[in-house]
C-alpha cells in the first residue's frame, strides 16, 4: 500500500487527465478571462476616446455653424427702381448671421412685405453671401379723385410704390357729383379689371371705335368715351360678351338711320336704353 502511494504522487502532471488537470488550474491560479470578454482597462480607454471624439465633432460643428466661416458679409440684392434696397435689407436682417442659420422662407416673407415688391426669391451665395432677387410691383394705369391720381396695377390695386406705368398710360377718373362726403381715394379693383380686358381683347378694333376716356360711378360702374359715337355705360363686368356684340350692333343701327343718340346703356341687359 505504501509503495502504491508514493507512486501516485510522484506522478508527473502531464499524466493527470485533461479534465482534472483544468480544474486544478482554476482551483490553483488566478481567474481566467471568458472568451471574447473585454478588459475592464480597455472599455475605460474606449469610452474615453469616444466622449473626447464626441466633444471634437460638437467643438467642430459648433464653429461650421457660428464661426466667421460662412457669416454673412454681403447682400447681393437686384438692381431696383422703385423700391428702397435699405428697407429691403433691413427687413432681410440677415447680415451678421451664417448661411446655415439663414431661414430662406422667413426672409423672402418678410422682404414680401417691403412696399413696391410683387415677388422674391432668396438663395445663398457661398461662402459669405445672401442675394435676394425683386421683381418690383408695376404699375399699369392711373386712377384720380378730385384731382388726386394713384398708381395702379395690372388687378387694381393702389400701388404706394413699384414701377410707373407707360407714358401713354390711361386714367380711370372717378365722378364723384353724387358723393355727399368727401372723396376717398379707393380704386375699384373690377373696373380697372374691365377697363383692361376691353384692351386686351381687342374689343375696341372689333367695335371700330377710339376710346377716349374712362369714368367711373360707383351707381353707374364703368362709362366709356369714344371719338365720333355716344359714350357707352358698360357697368361691370357680367354678360361682357353680350354687352360687346350689343353694343356693335347698336353702333350700326345708328349709323345706318341716322339716330341722333348721345349714351347707349348696357346695365340692363336686353332692354338697352338709347339716349
């Protein structure tokens, strides 16, 4: 027995099973790491880089976005005649700022509103610049109260400021006998409307005639004056076609007998009144 003993221990550790010689090793030594698993020194290391990467990108983009890099330095705004390019960039408010920062809809609503412009468009021009492109309000005609004459455009509208008409522009003069109170400058949009689609139809070439005036009362609507034949009160613009072809009808009548008529009124549809 006792040499069966010895024998056993003097045993080297090679000649000890596999499986008993792992567990004398952990049971021996110092833990072993699990597969795969990271150092606790190595996740302290990468956490680290990724918070200092981390402020780098903010410190970076930081100044990308508020640095003097893409600041606005100049306004490039379109040649004007009309409107005041002071108001338009002082309404633009953005020099001072970066062109990341720079809200393209919030500043063409707010040049928008700048008196005398009809429409603009706002880009960024790199590295440093805004341009903001104006098409200036046009004025199409006059309209005049007692003495006083505004511009108007194209729709009617008074124009406080934007491009003066043509030099041969008309005048819509508004009779204001009937008015008790004083006279207020207020263009009527639909008759400065009417007087144009006279125009550009061709409605006067057709009819043979030559305008020579436009009056307006706010009772009567639209009155026309042409050379050599009665003046006509058209009134609004409702049956426009029909009062066109009445009227060319009428002017033949009266030419072919003669009549001695002074003012042909298409207010009232077929019942035409000659006078």
């Amino acid at each position: 027995m006792a040499n069966s003993r010895r024998t056993t221990e003097s045993l080297p550790l090679r000649s000890v099973p596999p499986h008993l010689r792992a567990s004398a090793h952990i049971r021996g030594g110092a833990p072993a790491a699990r597969a795969g698993e990271v150092p606790p020194w190595k996740r302290a290391v990468t956490t680290a880089g990724l918070a200092a990467f981390a402020v780098a990108f903010g410190v970076a983009a930081y100044w990308v976005l508020y640095g003097d890099l893409f600041r606005v330095t100049d306004v490039r705004i379109s040649p004007l005649q009309a409107v005041d390019p002071l108001a338009v960039s002082a309404a633009a408010g953005v020099t001072g700022k970066t062109l990341f920062t720079v809200d393209r809809g919030d500043v063409e609503a707010a040049v928008a509103a700048v008196p005398g412009v009809r429409s603009v468009q706002v880009r960024r021009d790199w590295p440093n610049a805004v341009a903001i492109d104006i098409v200036e309000a046009q004025g199409w005609g006059f309209w005049e109260v007692a003495g006083r004459r505004v511009v108007v455009d194209e729709q009617g509208a008074m124009l406080e400021r934007g491009r003066v008409p043509a030099t041969q522009a008309l005048v819509i003069y508004e009779d204001t006998t009937s008015l008790d109170a004083a006279p207020v400058v207020a263009p009527d949009p639909e008759t400065v409307q009417l007087v144009r689609r006279l125009i550009d139809t061709g409605a006067f070439s057709i009819l043979r005639v030559t305008p020579t005036g436009f009056t307006y009362n706010r009772e009567r609507g639209l009155t026309v004056h042409v050379a050599s034949g009665p003046r006509v009160i058209f009134g609004d613009a409702h049956d426009f076609d029909f009062k066109v072809a009445t009227w060319g009808a009428l002017l033949d009548k009266v030419e072919s007998q003669r009549l001695a008529v002074t003012e042909i009124d298409l207010r009232y549809g077929k019942q035409v009144v000659m006078r």
